[in-house]
C-alpha cells in the first residue's frame, strides 16, 4: 500500500539519528511500528545496543519482543532523541496527536526530549490543526461531566472515544477517557491547549504546539524533512 511505502520512507529516515548506547523515546502508531522493525535490522547489522523508553504499553511489548532493552519513563527526565508519529502536522511544524491515545506519555517523552523527531506519510500535513482530525483530550473518569461541559463552553464538540473490540469507551494505558474534540477553527493552538489544560480533571491534550524539532514526510517516491 502506498501510505505504507511513505511511512517507511519516514521511519528509515530518522534512523540515521540513532546511535550507539543512546536512551531512546519510542512513540507509538503504525509508523512507529516500521520504524522498531527497521531499528530492530538496524541493531543487529552494525551490534548497536540500546535502551529504549516507550510511550505505551503496546510499544514497550513489541520493543521487548524485539529484544531490545526498556526502560520505564518514571525514572527519565531527559532524553537525547525521541521519534514517533503525528496524526497532523501543520506548516509550523505543530502536532496534532493521540490517534492511537498515548497522547499523555507522548507528550512527556516529546518533552524530556532534546530532539523530537516526526515521523508521518504526506496525508498527515495539514494547512490548519483541525482540519482532519478532532484533538484528543485525556481525562479522569470523576472529570468526565464537568470536562464535556467545559469544553463546549469553549466552543468544543467533545465525543468520548468508543473502544471497538470491548463495549464502552476506550481506557488509557493510563485507566482514563479519551475525549476527541471537533473545534471550529484552531487558529492558537498553544492557546487552546492552555485552555483546555485548566479544566480540572483533563491530563493532557494532543496539541503539540511547539514540540516537534524536525518532521520526515515519507511521499510516493522520497521523504522531505521538514525543519523550524
Ligand atoms: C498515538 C499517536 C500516533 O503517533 C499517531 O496516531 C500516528 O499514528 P500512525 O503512525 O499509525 O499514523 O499519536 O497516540
């Protein structure tokens, strides 16, 4: 499939940041899921060895079925690279995330990173946050009410996310509700996060404004990187 093809172009891209011995910040989607396999090729052709921090339990298994050494976030407060995926990317190099609800421990690796590398196929660009994809907000259940409340008053219209494969909403490796959130227009998305950030209750939101150093966009034939 095509889109396959560019989101490998992405992920063997950013491979070439991966050096021997680094901590490395695993996101989690489909695109990061090339990325562990051609890591994984990668690992044993040149004997690197590393350690890994993983945003979600799913990324964490497939990285210790992989063989590769994990590490838990709790203990990292920083981290030299990170790579994972978007669900939007804008011409400013802002994130819209959370497509696969890891959003909270997405957005604590893209924080402890000191470089925070984007790996998408060319659907994901977008001319404004939004224009696809509602924004994800994660929430503790007790908030769930006053959550769906506060955001409409902000213009929102929230859905709970509905789990496909077991009945009722879809639960966090977190234990919490994911809202997605269709807004208007998001013309200030470091503004709406902060909004949205205030609301008791929310965790986290998949607006990543500011986060992104570097974006590959893996198109039908090359992958173009994409810089602040
Ligand atoms: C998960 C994410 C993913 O990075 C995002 O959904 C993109 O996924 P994919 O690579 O499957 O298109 O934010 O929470």
């Amino acid at each position: 499939m095509a889109v396959m093809d560019e989101k490998r172009r992405a992920a063997e891209a950013a491979l070439a940041h991966v050096t021997d011995g680094m901590t490395l910040g695993v996101g989690t989607g489909s695109t990061v899921e090339i990325f562990i396999d051609l890591l994984t090729e990668k690992m044993a052709a040149d004997k690197m060895s590393l350690v890994c921090v993983p945003s979600s339990f799913a990324t964490g298994h497939r990285l210790r079925a992989a063989g590769f050494r994990v590490e838990c976030l709790t203990s990292i407060s920083t981290l030299p690279l990170a790579i994972d995926g978007a669900d939007e990317v804008d011409s400013h190099l802002a994130l819209i995330k959370g497509g696969g609800a890891a959003l909270l421990r997405e957005k604590i690796i893209a924080e402890a990173a000191q470089e925070f590398i984007v790996i998408v196929d060319q659907g994901k660009l977008v001319s404004r946050l939004g224009v696809k994809m509602p924004v994800p907000v994660e929430v503790i259940p007790p908030a769930l009410s006053l959550s769906l409340e506060r955001i409409r008053e902000l213009g929102g219209t929230p859905k709970v996310r509905q789990a496909h494969l077991k009945a009722g909403p879809v639960i966090t490796d977190n234990g919490n509700f994911i809202l997605d959130v269709t807004f208007p227009e998001i013309t200030d998305a470091s503004q709406l996060d902060s909004y949205l950030i205030t609301i008791p209750g929310v965790l986290e939101t998949g607006l990543f404004p500011h986060q992104a150093s570097s974006v590959y966009v893996g198109t039908d034939s090359d992958v173009k990187r994409l810089v602040k």
